[in-house]
C-alpha cells in the first residue's frame, strides 16, 4: 500500500504502515512521524524543501539508500530521528544550513564515513547519537577547534574510529562543565518551538532516543534535561585518557569501554561529582584505581574489567 499523498494544509501528519511515495505537496507540514512501521524504499529528496518541516521522524523503519542532500538555508528542522534503518551512504553536509537543528540521531544504520567535523557549526545541537554505524577514521579538528557548547549527549559507540581520544572535541563540551540544579525534573521536547496552533501531542514530542545506562541499553521515551552522556565504546580509541574529562562535571554517563586505551586512570574523574556510571572496562589501563574516585557519591556502576590495573581498591564512600 502506499502512502496517500496529503493536501497541502496538512501540518502534522501520521501513519501507521506503507511505503513513502510523495508527500511533497504539504507545504505548510511542520511534523512528519512515520517512525516505527515498515516503510521500505528511500526518503524522498523533496523533504529537505518543505521550508516549514520542524520534527522528521523516519526511525524504526526499512529504509536504504542515501540521507536526501537537498537541504537549503533557512529550514526549520529541529529535530531529525533516522535511527534503525539501512541508510549506507555518507552524512551529507548539506545538513549543516540545518542553524536551528538540535536532536540529530542516525543510529543503527550502515552509514560509511568519517566523523563530520563540520557538525560543530550547528551551535544549539543538543544530542548526536551516530551509534552502530560504520564510521571510522580519526575525529579531525574542524578549523581548528570545535563548537559543540549545548551538547548534552554525544553517542559514538559502536564504530571503528581509531584515533586517540579527541581532546578538543571534549574540551568543546561547554553545556557539560556547568552543573545546574533544577527544582523538578524536565525532559528534552519539542515544546517551544513548535506552534501553539498545532494538538498537544504534536507540541509536546519528547526526545527519544536508546542509551546504555550502566551496562544495560535502554530506550528512553523521555530524555532528562539533565542526563549528559558520552559513549565512545566499542571503538579503536587509544592513547591516554585526557585530564581534561575532569572539567565536564555535569557528566552522569561515561562510557569508555572496549577500545585501546592505556596508561592510568586520571585522578581528575574524582571532579565528575554528578556521574552515576563509569564503566573503563575492555582496555589496556595500568597502575592503581585513584583514591580520588571514592568521593563520587552518585556512582553506582563502576566497571573497570579487564584491564592491567593493580594495588587496592579505594576504600570508603560508594566503593
């Protein structure tokens, strides 16, 4: 069955199983959810031309081929989930006229490419999941330093990158550094930027998006504003942990696991006063466990398996 095409008024549109056909005619779409069917085939290029599309969501689905490179200046996208499919070809660059982009997830494709460096234009990105793909080389500098100053998550797992740990890259994390209390619990959504005009359930999409909390991958329905994660795992990261990690104390999911990794585990992981899961395991880490990490009050996983590491456990506190 295919899809029927919607009149052009359409704003928010929905359905529950077909293949894409043309929806290209609703000019004035500002949500477009087909995630968790059966669509086969590929997007249609004629997307990244609906200037008023705010929230794409193809994810969960059995779509191949290419991400579409038409994406012109000034489009309205906020959020892109294409998560779960068969997409192969590289992340266009074209993403990056995208200015008001903050959710982009990609995982679980076949995607072949390097690290798009060039996403660092895209200032407000809140979360960049690129999960179990087929990404591989170094994480180059993008002219000289990158800017990733809102990012609350950053999923990498799962890939061949195979430089060190990419300093800069961590050092751009800036929302990361500064730990804010908040009165009540809030979640990342679609609330304010989308208009009023439109049902309540369309204005109040929640981020969704699958992590791995402490040893365990779970779906989140609902992503805590607060929750700041970075997963490098399942890489070919090597070289030294960065002292630097320490400056993120906002941090509550660390995962560097199954990778390269060498030398010793930096005291400075004892300034991460939010983390609740630490996992290091699957390395080549050596020397002591710092005593340092017994001040981590919120830890309760700890994994520093299969390493090289020797002497006493830290005493005291979580441990």
């Amino acid at each position: 069955m295919e899809l029927p095409t919607p009149p052009p008024s359409v704003t928010y549109y929905n359905i529950l199983f077909g293949e894409i056909q043309s929806i290209c005619r609703a000019r004035s779409l500002f949500v477009l959810d087909l995630s968790n069917n059966s669509l086969n085939g590929t997007i249609p290029s004629c997307l990244g031309n609906i200037d008023s599309l705010s929230i794409l969501d193809l994810g969960k689905n059995k779509l191949e081929g290419t991400i579409p490179h038409a994406y012109p200046k000034g489009c309205a996208l906020i959020l892109i989930d294409l998560t779960k499919n068969r997409l192969q070809e590289p992340i266009p660059r074209s993403l990056v006229n995208y200015t008001m982009l903050e959710y982009l997830n990609l995982g679980y494709n076949q995607i072949l490419d390097g690290f798009p460096p060039w996403l660092s234009e895209l200032t407000k990105l809140k979360a960049i999941i690129l999960k179990s793909n087929k990404l591989h080389g170094p994480i180059k500098t993008y002219r000289s330093q990158f800017n990733f100053s809102n990012l609350h998550i950053m999923d990498l797992s799962n890939n061949s990158f195979n430089s060190e740990l990419p300093s800069k890259l961590l050092k751009s994390f800036h929302a990361m550094e500064v730990v804010v209390s908040q009165d009540q619990l809030e979640y990342m959504n679609t609330f304010e930027v989308i208009p009023s005009s439109l049902s309540t359930v369309a204005r109040s999409l929640y981020y969704e998006m699958k992590l791995t909390n402490k040893g365990t991958e779970r779906e989140y329905l609902k992503v805590p504003f607060a929750l700041m994660q970075i997963d490098l795992s399942d890489n070919k990261f090597k070289g030294h942990i960065p002292d630097l990690i320490g400056d993120l104390k906002s941090l509550v999911l660390l995962n560097l696991s199954n990778n390269i990794l060498s030398g010793s585990i930096p005291p400075s992981l004892a300034n991460l006063t939010k983390l609740e899961s630490l996992d290091l395991s699957q390395n080549k880490l050596s020397e002591e466990i710092p005593q340092q990490l017994a001040q981590l009050t919120f830890l309760s996983s700890f994994n520093v398996s299969h390493n090289q590491l020797s002497g006493p456990i830290p005493r005291g506190s979580q441990f």
